[in-house]
C-alpha cells in the first residue's frame, strides 16, 4: 500500500478528505429525533480525529470494525474548536496492502540503538547474581523483541511503539547521574530496578493495531505482572541472596510511589525512592512535552489537561 498522502495533524477544517485511518473507536448512536448515527475515532501516527457517519449508519456499521483500517471519504468541519470529519462513504483495508507504521506512532530515535545502549548499562553491573538475572530477561527474544515495541503507557506518557523503551533508558540516565551524585546508594540494585521497574508492561497492553489493556492488564496490572516474571527468574539464578531479591522486588512493587498511584508499597529504601522519582520525573516531562507538541501553535498556552489539571505554558 502507498503511504498516506494525508496526515490528520495537517486536516484543516472545510477541506475534502479522502484517506485511509485506523479505527480506534467505534459505536453506533441515536439522535433526540431517534436517527442512527455512528461516531468513529480515528488515528494515524501523526494524531487522533472524531469522525460522525450521519448517513446509513446501520449499513456502514457492518462495514468495518474496531482495529480496521479503512479509506474514508468526506470532509473535515470544525466542532467546538477542533477538527471533525463528518464521512459519507468507508471502505474496509484489506490487511495485508496495511502498513501499521503509518498509523501507530513510534519513538524518534532508533530502537535497535537505543536498545544497545541500554544494554551498555547492563554491562557495567558488577554484581554477578544482578547480571545474569537481566541477561535471563533481555537474551529472552520474546522479552526483548516486544520490549523494543511496547508503548510506556496507555494515554498518559510516551504512548507509542518504542515508548516503554525509551523511557526505561532516559530513566536509567537520570538514575546514573543521581547515584553519582548521591554517596551510599546501591548503584547496581538501583539500575537494575530502574531497567526492570515496568518490564511487566510488555503484557499489560495490546500494541498491535492500537494501544489498549489486554485481559492481564486489566485484571492484574503491570506490577504484579513484573514481580511474577522477576521471581521466576530470581529461582533460576542459583544462589540469588534473598537479601537482594527482597530489595529488588521492593523497587517493583513501591515505583508508583504511593497506594493511591497504585503502588501496593511505598518506597522505602534510598533505592526504591530514587527509582520511583526518576519513573515520575520522566512520565511527566514526557507528558508535558507531548502534549505541548500537540497542540495548537497559536497560542502561549495549551488546552487544559485534565490529567494535570493545569494549563500548560509554551514559552
């Protein structure tokens, strides 16, 4: 399939629109007067548009479902400042002319160099018992294989492919400059934490054709899911001290920092509190920048975002 030709973040409203998207969202509604309607969400790796099928609503409902992609023909109106796309006619993408590149957002840098790097942290942990357990993770081609893919979060941060990736090593930068700053911290416990602290992610969500919960997410959550995979490792590296493997299942399970963020511990090492500020400090600026990037270039300020309950200032 050729690449799109046009990316939602360039619609403008009163254009003709006649592209292909992925369909994130999709229900079929009722007007007051009791007319069928079918509101869409669609995406591309640039961005997310509302889209309203005013028409045969009942008959273009079993065109195509959540997941598909499809070539959708109308045009783009504005609605309480945003841009929507009222459609008059859908068809279905056949999967194999897809190239989900186009429509998933993905990280900047390059995953194979990013994943190096972080594994040139891995290498310079000293602590035998440490290494070998993320050698156990990592030489692990499934674990390292949607590693590489899965986003770092649902909604909130670095929400696309290579996202999980590209903040467990920007987290384990700023772990590395705080253990030179700080004297008596544990420096290969803390990085080893910091690599490992939401390895359970890689099971949590479903990255394929859109990011969402999978059942074990959604029933169980990322926490949980990483310790169980961590203590299945810890029982095959002989001898592990259970000393260390108490502080570093410690690290996993306080990283949200507080029960109400879903942490089932808060921190209560030097280590755990290190570990759960930098994850903060990086989900954060990730966010902010993100959403500064995405909104609309003529104004100082961004919307309002309900997540951080502020206006956000551009400079």
């Amino acid at each position: 399939m050729k690449s799109k030709s046009v990316y939602i973040k360039d619609i403008k409203p009163g254009e003709k629109v006649n592209e292909s998207f992925l369909v994130t969202e999709k229900n079929l509604a009722f007007s007051q007067k009791g007319m069928p309607y079918l509101n869409v969400r669609l995406k591309d790796k640039t961005g997310e548009v509302d889209g309203k099928i005013w028409e045969n609503a009942i008959e273009w409902d079993k065109a195509f479902s959540k997941g598909d992609v499809i070539k959708a023909q109308g045009g783009a109106v504005s609605f309480r400042s945003t841009v929507q796309l009222s459609i008059t006619s859908v068809r279905k993408v056949d999967d194999s002319a897809v190239d989900l590149a186009e429509y998933l957002p993905a990280a900047k840098g390059d995953i194979d160099v990013m994943f190096a790097d972080l594994m040139d942290f891995v290498s310079q942990i000293e602590t035998p018992c440490l290494k070998e357990l993320l050698h156990l993770f990592f030489h692990d081609e499934e674990v390292a294989k949607l590693f590489k893919k899965a986003p770092a979060a649902k909604s909130f941060h670095h929400v696309y492919i290579g996202g999980l990736l590209e903040h467990t090593l920007s987290v384990i930068r700023l772990i590395d400059l705080v253990t030179k700053h700080y004297q008596g911290i544990n420096r290969d416990l803390v990085i080893s934490g910091g690599i490992l602290h939401d390895i359970g992610k890689i099971y949590e969500y479903t990255y394929d054709r859109m990011f969402d919960y999978s059942d074990e997410g959604r029933l169980i959550g990322h926490i949980v899911i990483g310790l169980e995979m961590l203590d299945a490792r810890i029982a095959a590296v002989a001898g592990f001290p259970e000393q260390l493997a108490m502080e570093l299942r410690h690290l996993i399970l306080s990283h949200h920092g507080t029960q109400e963020f879903g942490s089932p511990k808060r921190p209560k090492t030097p280590e755990a509190l290190v570990v759960h500020f930098m994850d903060d400090l990086d989900a954060k600026v990730n966010a902010f920048q993100e959403f500064i990037q995405s909104s609309s270039p003529d104004s100082h300020w961004t919307p309002f975002h309900r997540l951080f309950e502020r206006f956000i200032y551009k400079g």
